[in-house]
C-alpha cells in the first residue's frame, strides 16, 4: 500500500476506529485469563502461569494509561496540528515497527514511521522538532528526576548515619544455626 494511501487513512482515523475496539479486547482478555485461571502455559520449556482476572484488568488499565500519557505528550508538542487519535495510532505502529525491526534499542524508527505517516499533514522541521522534545522528555526527565532522587537519599544517608551498633548489626551476617 503506498503511502499516499496511509496518509489518507490516518486522516479518517476518527471515524473509522471504534470507540468499543480497546473495550473488547480489554474483555476478552479478562476473561481469558479468568477462564484460565490456575492454568499454566507451556512456551519453549518454560511454564507461564496466567494472571488472575483483576491483574489483568490493572495491567491492561496501566498499559493503557501509559500509552495515552505518551500519545498525549506527542500531541501536545505538535501542537494538536494532527488529531489525538492520529498521534495514538501512529505511536502504536512505531512502537510495533520497533520492536519488528532488528535495530538496537528501536534507534530511529520512531522518528522514521512518524515522518513516513505524517509527511503531508504537518511540515517536516516541526514534525522532527517534536520527535527531538518527545525523546528528551521520554528519556532525559525520567534519568534527571532519579538523579535528583539519588541526591536526595545519598543527602539524608549522610545527614542520618547509623549507630555503631545498629551499623554492625546491619552489616554482618546472620549468625549460623
């Protein structure tokens, strides 16, 4: 398919989506896995147990919630020149054409499906403007708030040592039996 033709259905991306999609596959997976429960998978000699039901529904709730957050950020730095549900769908395929690609760590793919999809919607300098931003702030916030934690806690170790006794305690091994 060219992509002309992506492009064109990207633009009808609003209508064409069911807005029950993401419901029924968050039901058939729930109840999947409460049918299945107590049940193990057999995968290359390895054995996967299920999860219950209700993990399910907060893994499915947390995934969803992270992928939206992530759209979201997208969208906000284009600058809404492309419809949120455009932004998801295009974050979805990138992050599938990533992991389907043998490049390490997915380097460029990102960039590479949303200047493939979105070249005729939004100009190229601000698309790869936004792709630039996404990627500091995906990677570089999260790194500077653990540094800042690290900070934090090295800052409170030092401002609160432990007592001889109690450092000796914690230091040495149990004793034997």
């Amino acid at each position: 398919m060219p992509i002309a033709a992506h492009r064109a259905r990207l633009r009808h991306l609003n209508q064409s989506v069911p807005a029950s999609a993401p419901g029924l596959d968050l039901a058939s997976g729930a109840s999947g896995c409460a049918k299945a429960q107590g049940r193990h998978w057999q995968v290359r000699g390895r054995r996967l147990q299920l999860p219950s039901a209700r993990l399910a529904l907060v893994q499915f709730g947390i995934s969803a919630t992270n992928w939206a957050l992530m759209a979201s950020a997208m969208y906000l730095l284009l600058g809404g020149q492309v419809s949120y549900l455009a932004t998801l769908g295009v974050m979805l395929a990138a992050s599938i054409a990533g992991v389907v690609t043998p490049i390490p760590a997915g380097l460029g793919v990102l960039e590479a499906v949303y200047l493939a999809l979105l070249a005729g919607s939004i100009r190229q300098g601000t698309l790869m403007g936004a792709l630039l931003a996404y990627r500091a702030l995906y990677y570089l916030v999260p790194l500077g708030g653990g540094l800042l934690l690290y900070g934090l806690l090295e800052r409170y170790a030092c401002a609160h040592p432990p007592s001889e006794a109690a450092g000796a305690r914690a230091l040495s091994p149990p004793p034997p039996r």
